[in-house]
C-alpha cells in the first residue's frame, strides 16, 4: 500500500483523493494524517500551498464515514472566501460520502444560515463573528456534540488585528465540548504557539516543516527600491511588461488600505487592463464575483488588501506585487505565498520606498534570506510618470465624488454597534479627548515656549554683563595707559 492508504485512510478515501489529483501526500499530510486518525490534537505549521487543508480534511472525512452525524466539524478561519474554499475541499473529497456542509460568513443572509445550521449539516465552516452572532441569537442549533474543531490561519484568529477575533471566539469555544479533537493550522504558528496549547489542550501533536527558510523554494523574491511619488509608474511598467512577455499569468498586487486598493483598480482598467478589486469595504457579492472573474482568469489581475493575503488557493497566480512593503513579515509570508503554490514557480516583487527598508531587514531576519533585487527599465517608467500621476489625481477626483469616504464611515459605526458601543458616544468622547489632547499640547507648547524665552532672557543678560565687563576692563588700560604716557613725557621732560 502505498500513498495515502499508507497513511490510514480508506481505500474509498484514498482513491477519491488521487482521482481529485492528490497523489502523494506532501509532508504536513504524511506527518499530521496518522496522528490525527488515532484521535489526537494536532498543530502543523507548513510552508504556503504545501496541503494543509486535505491535512485536516481527510481525516475528519474517514472519521465522519465511521459515524456519520451533524453537527460532526467545525472549521473557523478569518475570511469569507476561505471559508468557501475550504467548504469546497470537504465537497469534493466527501462527495462518496454525500457530504452535507453549511458556509456561516458575514455578509450573507443571516435567516437562511440559521435554517441551515437547524438542519444539522455534518460541517461547519464560518468567520468567528457571524458563528458568535447565530450562537449568541438562536437556540436552534447545538456545537456540544461536535467531534472536530479546526481552526484554520490559527495564528491570525488569535491576533488582536485590525479584525479583533477574540470575543467571538471566546463565545465559540464556550459552545463546544471539552472533548472534542482540535486541529490548528497555518504557515506561521510560532509566535502564538502557548495561546495555541490553551486550545488543543490534549496533548497536541506539533509538526512544523524542518526547512529553514519559511517561504517556499519555487518562488523568486525580488524587491524594487522606487522612490515614493513613483510607485505607481513602477506598478504600471511591471504590469504591463508581464501582460506583454506572459499572456497567461495571473497577478495578484497587495495594497494596504481599501481605499488605495479602489484607486489602483480604477487606474488600471483607465490604461486598460483586465483587472477587479477585493477589500473589505465591497458588498458580498462583488466580492465573490470579483474573485469568480479572477479565478477564471477571465480577469488576469486581482487588486486587494490582505483579506486576499491568507489561504487563497489559485493555481494560475504566477505573480504577486506588494504595492506597499507589508509592516509584518508575517503578513509578507501569506501574501507572497498566494504564488508558487503546489510545487509551481511564482515571483514575488516587493516595491520598497526610502521609508521601508527597515521592513525589508524584518523581513529577511524571518523568512531566513535575502530579496534580490529586481532590475526595471528606468526609461520606460519615466517616459509614462506624468501619465499615471494625471490618471492616479482623475481617479481620486472621481472616487471622493462617490459615497466611498462615507460608506467607511457607516461600516465604522456598523462595527461599534455590533461591538455594543453607542457610536455617537464614542463620537463625542473622541472628541473630548482630542479636545483634553489638543489643550495638552497647547499647555506643552506655552510651558516650553516660557522655558525658552528665559533661557534666551538669561543669556542675554549674561551676554549683555560679559559686554560690559569687556568694556570696564577695556577701559582700564586705557587710563592707565594715558596715566603713563603723561609718566614718559613728564620722565623725558625732566631728562
Ligand atoms: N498531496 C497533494 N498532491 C498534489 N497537490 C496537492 C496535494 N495536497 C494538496 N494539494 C494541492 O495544493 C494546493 C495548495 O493546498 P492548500 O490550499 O491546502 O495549501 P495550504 O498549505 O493550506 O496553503 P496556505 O498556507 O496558503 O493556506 C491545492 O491546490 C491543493 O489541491
Ligand atoms: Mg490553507
């Protein structure tokens, strides 16, 4: 026996997994598969596009075959589409199994999730806060029997991010038995490995990859140093010279902000490029159609903030761009891992202004080596920079007459209500603090403006007593000398 049977699984489920294109299993799987099936914890911490999700799929596949009930798994991870991702795995490796499974996200019908949680689906794949909110609201459904609890990006569900999960997954945790069988995953788990140990509490089984160096082999890391006001011409130039050299790779460029993101779309397709946009500030929809477009590569080029870094799987993304140097090498870890997946080659250019260098050597201190450089036509970027600074100003023109600004403003306050917070009291108190910091900092400004002027005062005045005891003792030889010649004159007169 070979290949995944090897491993313990079913002849039915190793031969579903080859006919899916899984032949050998890669490392995390042959390591965490067997423990996994003898009914321990387990944490893998594996390379971007090694395999981690059939690492937890088929296992819990095999186990739910031998006892088939709902709710039976939970899986949890940060972002909607991975949910769908994952959702899809368990659809096509299950599919003997005539596998029920229910996709609880925000931004979807919250009624028709709860029907589906009611009906008792064998998993449960979710965001944190939509599966706090059901849990929080209904009683039509139950996690106290559930045998698998998965959390996918472990890491990032533990983080106090800019999307703080820790409250929905307290109410999460509280939901499900103490017995069950946990499993957590992701590319970088080290730094929150003792949170990790308080979840999988059962003697976890911890695998990480022995490699040294933390992103993938197949992939080419370069860094373009560009001076800030010329990154889009840059952005622009790399564009449109993989669109010429190579028709049919997708790319991917990581911008920080929402905003950003929405501007660098418009400018793209403004110089005609096939691309779409995904952040947080777009509707459910779009965003899934956006990604649709891009994973059929009806659309070559994806534009989006790190909701995009973690866990997407798309085979024909040969290259990522990091508009902005990410501030954490971890976030530069998932993004440039969404390339040179599955044993493939990608690139990744990462474009780094006079600001970013000290990221840079963040960077490369973690992932254990260097970036090479990247070698651009200067002429060429010159040649189209008032172009693009002309198109980039049209675009921002454009985007501040629509309700985009605004729309931030209402999720914002959206947020805070869901936080339990009243928005208009946080309004005021935010001003009340801005006023207390702003008379704080007059206060400052008068103290070390009084400071400053008797300082100037007391050097004066001891400018002015050095002056006048120059001048006193200037004056001294001066009569004396006066007092002498009258000495010599009188001396000779008398000789
Ligand atoms: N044994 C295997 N043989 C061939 N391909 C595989 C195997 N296992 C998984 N794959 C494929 O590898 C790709 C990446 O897998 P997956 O998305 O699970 O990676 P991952 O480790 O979760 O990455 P990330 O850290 O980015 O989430 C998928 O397209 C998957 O179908
Ligand atoms: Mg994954």
């Amino acid at each position: 026996m070979s290949g995944f049977g090897a491993l313990g699984l079913a002849p039915w489920l190793a031969a579903q997994a080859e006919q899916v294109g899984l032949r050998k299993p890669t490392p995390v799987q042959e390591a965490c598969i067997p423990p996994a099936l003898q009914g321990r914890d387990c944490m893998g911490c594996a390379k971007t596009g090694s395999g981690k999700t059939a690492a937890f799929v088929l296992p819990i596949l095999q186990k739910l075959s031998e006892d088939p009930y709902g709710i039976f798994c939970l899986v949890l991870t940060p972002t909607r589409e991975l949910a769908y991702q994952i959702a899809e795995q368990f659809r096509v490796l299950g599919k003997p199994l005539g596998l029920k499974d229910c996709i609880i996200v925000g931004g979807m019908d919250m009624v028709s999730q709860a029907l589906e949680l009611s009906r008792k689906p064998h998993v449960v794949i979710a965001t944190p806060g939509r599966l706090a909110d059901h849990l929080r609201s209904s009683n039509t459904f139950s996690l106290q029997k559930i045998k698998f609890l998965v959390l996918d990006e472990a890491d990032r569900l533990l983080e106090q991010g800019c999307t703080d999960f820790t409250q929905d997954l307290e109410v999460i945790l509280a939901a499900v038995p103490a017995g069950r069988q946990t499993m957590l995953f992701s590319a970088t788990l080290t730094d929150t490995l003792n949170e990790l140990k308080r979840i999988a509490m059962n003697q976890p089984f911890f695998w990480e990859s022995t490699s040294e160096v933390r992103t993938v082999e197949q992939l080419d890391q370069r860094y373009l140093l560009v001076p800030e006001k010329v990154k889009d011409a840059y952005l622009i130039h790399l564009v449109q010279t993989f669109q010429d050299e190579h028709e049919d790779w997708s790319i991917i460029i990581f911008t920080n902000t929402c905003k950003n993101c929405q501007i660098l779309n418009m400018m793209l397709q403004k110089f005609n490029f096939p691309s779409v946009a995904l952040h947080s500030m777009m509707k459910q929809k779009q965003r899934f159609a956006a990604l649709a477009k891009f994973k059929s590569s009806i659309f070559k080029i994806l534009i989006a903030t790190d909701v995009a870094a973690r866990g997407l799987d798309i085979p024909t993304v040969q290259v990522v761009i990091n508009h902005n140097t990410p501030g954490l090498p971890k976030i530069y870890i998932h993004r440039v891992g969404r390339t040179a997946r599955a044993g493939r080659h990608g690139i990744a250019i990462t474009l780094v202004t006079q600001y970013d260098i000290h990221l840079v050597h963040a960077i490369e201190e973690q992932i254990k080596m260097k970036l090479q450089e990247f070698s651009a036509e200067e002429q060429a970027v010159l040649s189209i920079l008032t172009q693009v600074n002309v198109v980039r100003r049209e675009c921002e023109i454009k985007l501040e007459g629509t309700d985009f600004d605004e729309k931030k403003e209402i999720n914002k306050r959206k947020q805070m209500i869901l936080e339990g917070k009243d928005p208009d009291l946080e309004e005021q108190r935010k001003a009340e603090l801005a006023k207390i910091r702003k008379k704080n900092a007059q206060f400052r400004t008068q103290v070390r403006q009084t400071l400053e002027d008797r300082r100037q005062l007391l050097l004066r005045r001891k400018l002015q007593k050095r002056a006048r005891r120059r001048h006193h003792q200037q004056e001294k030889p001066k009569v004396a000398g006066e007092k002498g010649q009258d000495l010599t004159s009188s001396q000779a007169g008398r000789r």
